[in-house]
C-alpha cells in the first residue's frame, strides 16, 4: 500500500511524484490512496493507529497497549469468539459484562477512507448501543478492509451476508476524550480507540 511504502521507505518505481507547484492552478487535485487518506482522517478524529506487518507486530502492539494503560490484569470486554481464539495466549480476562470490563477489544467491518470512521454492526456490538460501551477500544482490522465511503461499506456488508444480514450497523468516528468535546461531537459517542491494523494485501 503506498503509505506503508513511503513511511518504511520503499520505493516504488511507477510513481512519478509531482510537486502541487508545477501543475498548473486548474488542474484537478491529486486524489491520495484510499489508505493514506484513512490515515490522515482518523488521526484528525484522534485515534490512535498502529501498523503491523505480521501478526507477531500485532501481539506486540496488543502488549505495549495493555502495558502502557496498565489494562494486563483487568477484564476486557470481548463479543467476537474469534478474538479469545488469537489472542489466546494473552490469558485475556474476557467477560461479556459490560459493567466488569475496562476496555471494548473487537474486529470492525470496513474502515471508511473519507472520513476516518469505523463501521461496525451487530457482529462485532451485539444489540449494544455505543454509549452503552466502555470508553476505551482496541479494534483489530486489516488493509483489505479499506473502503472509499460508508455505502460501499454497506454493500460489502450486505455481499458477504447474504442469509442474514446484521443489524445495529453504525460508524465510529470521535475518539476524543470528553474534554476535548466541541458543537460539533456533542451527542456523539467519543471513545478512546487504539486500532490495530495487519497488512494483508
């Protein structure tokens, strides 16, 4: 992904890099790639984000996040089984209570480039309402997940659940603590999200 590429410093001999100064003031603007701009949008929303090349960057990225929150001995609130399953060897305190749990760790179904969110649905929140969740997240995604917008999210919802299609199907997108708050996030749901991303493609 060409992100990934500048900020490890590969190079990839097909691009031709054109500085905004030498086209012409008519031109159209260069459109960034879909994961770059994610990046750029999320952050703006104040998440925290984390790549990993392979699943071992991940567990360690999980055990710096645990350690730094000093989480490693409280419970996490955990819907998707798969989860217990990778991160087995975490000895994670899993609970589905959400009054026992300090922080909300699940997968998303696509991540929006456009506008940084996150769209989730019943299979990743049950029938809970995000307020209803803890503050903190740590969501677990993949590159392939990247979409241009919401309806394109919704369609690839509806592609690959064809027998049954999920409900609750929201966005996550503030993830600003409470006192940084302005008119323009008040009813929102803000969360403080740590979202970890494997490179898949």
């Amino acid at each position: 992904m060409s992100l990934f590429r500048k900020i490890f410093g590969l190079k990839d001999s097909t691009e031709d890099n054109i500085k905004s100064e030498e086209r012409g003031k008519y031109m159209p603007d260069i459109k960034l790639p879909i994961d770059e701009r994610f990046t750029i949008n999320f952050k703006a929303n104040g998440g925290k984000f984390l790549y990993c090349e392979n699943i071992q960057e991940i567990y360690n990225s999980l055990k710096e996040i645990l350690k730094e929150n000093q989480w490693q001995n409280n419970q996490a609130l955990i819907f998707d089984e798969r989860l217990n399953e990778l991160f087995k060897d975490f000895n994670l305190k899993a609970t589905k209570q959400i009054s026992e749990s300090t922080y909300f760790l699940s997968t998303c179904e696509y991540l929006i480039s456009n506008d940084g969110s996150l769209l989730i649905s019943s299979n990743q929140i049950a029938e809970k309402k995000l307020k209803e969740l803890p503050t903190n997240f740590i969501i677990y995604a993949t590159t392939s997940q990247f979409v241009e917008n919401i309806g394109e999210g919704l369609r690839g919802i509806k592609g690959k659940n064809r027998d049954k299609i999920p409900t609750n199907i929201t966005t996550i997108k503030h993830f600003k603590t409470a006192e940084d708050k302005d008119f323009l996030t008040y009813g929102s749901s803000s969360k403080n999200l740590y979202l970890l991303l494997l490179e898949d493609l």
